[in-house]
C-alpha cells in the first residue's frame, strides 16, 4: 500500500481542526492590523533562494528540494516564504511608490530535513512581512500583532527574544574580535563551526551542539560593536516593548540562520513549548530586497511554524472546539424531498445541518448518529409532516420534543435544551 512520502503527513482531524483554527484567527488579526494577504508559488527558480538565503546556510547547502524541471530549469520547492514574496513584491512593482507594504502568507515550506519530533519535510508556516518602513516603531506594530494573535489563540506563557545584529557596517569590526576569540579555542568547536567561522562566523553563535555553545562562554556580543544608529535603534525598539507590556528578553546569542538579517532578531520560545525550539522568527532584513534585484527597500518579517504552533496548541487547550451539525432524518420518500427543501433553506440561512440520504429505517440512521458523535439529530417522518413540525432528539439525554418547521432556524440558533452548543473557547 502507498504511504506518504517520508516527513509529509496527511493533516486531518483534531489536528486539521486546529490548523483552521489558527488559520482563521490569523486572518483575523492580521487583517485587522492592515496586512493583505500574498500567494506566492510553491516552485521558484533556485536563484532566488542561493541569492537570499544564502550559500552558507543549512537550508540551502543540505536542505532544498532543488531539481531541474523538464524544460531545465533549476527550480526549487520554497524553503520558506521571505524570499517568494520580496520576488514576487519586486515583480509585480509593489515598491514603484515608496509607501509601506504590509503583507502576510500561509502556506507549506519544504526542507530535507533529519527527522526528529516536531520536525517535517513540508511543513507549514504563516508569517507577516512589512515593507518601507525602517522603524523599530514599524517592528513593535508587527510585533504586537504577533503577540496578540498568540494569545487570542490562548497562549499565556510567550517571551520574545531578541537581539540586534547590526549592520553590514559594524559587522567588520565584530567578526574580527570573534574570529580572534574563536582561534583561541578552535578546538573546542564542532567541524561545522571551523567551516562557518570562515563564511559567515555569526552563525556559530546559532549552532545547536551542546559543546559549541559551551565553548561560547564569554564571547564577544555584537552589542557591544553596534554603530550608533543601531543601538538607538534597538533602545528604542525596548522602550516600546516596554510601553506596550510586550515581554523580551535579550539574547546576544539570538543571531538567525539566515544571511539577510540586519538589526533586530528575535524568537519567541513559549515555555508551553517545553523542550522544543522556536515557535516564531524573524527580524529585520533591510539589505534583502535589493538583493534580489529590486530598489533598496527595508523590511522586517517573522514566520512562525504552523505544525508546531498546532501541537502546542492541542497540549495546552486540549482539542479545539468542533463545530456541532445537527443531523436531519427523513423517513419515507415524501419527507426526503421535504428535507431536502428544508436543508437548503436552513444552508442559505447559514444553519449547519447534515443530511441522511440513504434512506435509512430509524434505527440505523440513528446508530450511525451515535456512532459519529452528533448530538441532535432532527427526524421527519409522516406524522411530523402532517404536524408541521421536526422532531428534535437529543442524543446524550434522549430528550425529544416537537420544533414548528417555520420556527427551526429559530430554534437551532437559540436554543432548546441548551442548544447550540458553545463553540468558542476564548
Ligand atoms: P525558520 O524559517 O527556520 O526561521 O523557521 C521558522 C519557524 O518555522 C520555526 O520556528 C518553526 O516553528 C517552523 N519550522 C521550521 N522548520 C520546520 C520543520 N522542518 N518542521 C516544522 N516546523 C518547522
């Protein structure tokens, strides 16, 4: 029998439940913040990733699906979404005008990844991109944006982290005092560390081996090395967290994988999240849009992961809450077509409602009913036909009473022994 491919799963369910979930709520509030949602396509030519993303990192050196397609092209399956939406903002001349752009996506990601717990081959990722705007002012608006749309979903216990990692400028002058506290205890590190410290040697700070951070102790924080417009820069970003009661932390290890990051960096760890690693990140990333060939434009953006955000979830809330559809039961060919009429008016009156259409004797449609959970099943028959009414039966008490066919979208609304079941859990 086909399975899935390996790291790719089927998402239904409780978890398929949650990813609409946060779906929605993510529209929600992004939209109420102004962010206009993009589509990009899963496949972009492979330059757009070797060019942003850049050849030092894990995701393009040992990650990517990458493969020539038949009319040989090199394309890639997207990694992530940053790099796709600064391509397609530049495509489609979204900075003709300097005006800020606020965009946000949902949507899988690939990455050939080892596979561990919490960790997937497609994978998905929502995440909120700002255009235009070089103020952290513009960082604390999605900053909050984030932190209220987590906790609408009804996590508690978030942290930013964050840090800066100042500019192509001032990098110079951190990169030599690092290199030199590296050669001093080169040995320590891992053989990934010996390669990164000649490409990119921020990335050490990122490195997950237990002995590398170990070895890190006492480094030399880029803090320290910023230029002045940095660090007032990221002063101010702290004093409007402060303002807002948003809460951080500093991490002057906080650098990201990524090659196109300037200035603030941050994650959010959420001890919900136990010992799993960040749930969200993102930062600044002013020099990326001329990168890919486009004008110079800054840009501040964060992705967080779809899966993971979605497991959190059903561990701190439990399962999210199920939408209740009433069952409706004809008997006989007469109360079949009748239910179907009635359906439809209940459907365009925007009543859930499932209907029975295979004719079932009573029992069986019943058992059925029982079988898949539904609580209200609303049976018709002859005599409720001649009645004028549906006979509403409550499954878990076995309660039944007679609802008047003209009051039932009345009724499904409001109530009848507790009826409709609360379904929001915030
Ligand atoms: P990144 O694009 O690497 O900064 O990742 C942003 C977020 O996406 C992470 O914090 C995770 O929540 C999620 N993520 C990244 N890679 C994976 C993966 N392979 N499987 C599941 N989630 C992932």
């Amino acid at each position: 029998m086909a399975q899935s491919v390996k790291g790719m799963r089927d998402l239904f369910g409780k978890e398929m439940r949650w990813f609409q979930r946060i779906e929605d709520t993510a529209r929600r509030a992004f939209e109420r913040h102004g962010y206009q949602e993009i589509r990009t396509p899963i496949l972009e030519e492979s330059e757009v990733f070797h060019r942003s993303v850049g050849e030092g990192s894990d995701i393009v050196n040992k990650e990517m699906y990458e493969f020539t397609d038949r009319g040989g092209r090199e394309v890639v399956m997207r990694p992530e979404n940053t790099a796709g939406v600064v391509r397609a903002a530049i495509q489609h001349q979204f900075f003709a005008s300097s005006d800020p752009r606020l965009l946000y996506y949902i949507g899988p990601m690939f990455r050939y990844e080892r596979m561990q717990a919490g960790r997937y081959r497609q994978f998905w990722q929502i995440g909120a991109e700002t255009f235009g705007v070089a103020t952290p002012d513009a960082e604390v608006e999605s900053l909050v944006m984030l932190h209220d749309f987590l906790r609408e979903l009804g996590l508690r216990q978030l942290e930013f982290s964050i840090n800066s990692v100042g500019t192509p400028e001032c990098r110079p002058a951190f990169h030599a005092a690092f290199r030199a506290f590296f050669e001093s205890r080169a040995e320590a590190f891992c053989e990934d560390c010996r390669r990164r410290i000649q490409i990119n040697p921020m990335r050490v700070l990122d490195c997950k081996n237990a002995s590398c951070q170990a070895a890190l102790e006492g480094h030399p924080l880029i803090t320290d090395h910023l230029d002045e417009d940095s660090r007032a820069h990221h002063g101010r970003l702290k004093l409007l967290l402060d303002r807002l009661g948003v809460p951080y932390r500093e991490n002057p290890r906080l650098v990201r994988g990524l090659d196109y990051y300037t200035r603030t960096a941050f994650e959010i760890l959420s001890s919900d999240l136990g010992a799993q690693s960040a749930l969200v990140g993102g930062g600044r990333y002013d020099g990326l849009v001329k990168q890919l060939g486009g004008p110079d434009v800054p840009g501040f953006g964060w992705s967080i992961g779809l899966d993971r955000l979605a497991t959190v979830l059903q561990q701190v809330a439990g399962d999210a809450p199920e939408p209740e559809v009433p069952l409706l039961i004809p008997m006989g060919p007469r109360a079949s077509e009748r239910a179907l009429v009635l359906a439809r008016e209940l459907w365009e009156a925007g009543h859930p409602v499932r209907l029975e259409t295979r004719g079932l004797n009573l029992k069986k449609a019943l058992a059925t009913a029982n079988r898949q959970g539904v609580r209200l099943a609303l049976l018709l028959g002859e005599g409720e036909l001649d009645r004028g009414v549906v006979a509403a039966k409550f499954l878990d008490t076995g309660a039944q009473e007679d609802w008047p066919l003209a009051d039932l979208p009345n009724r499904l609304a409001t109530g009848g022994r507790g009826w409709p079941q609360v379904t929001s859990t915030s």
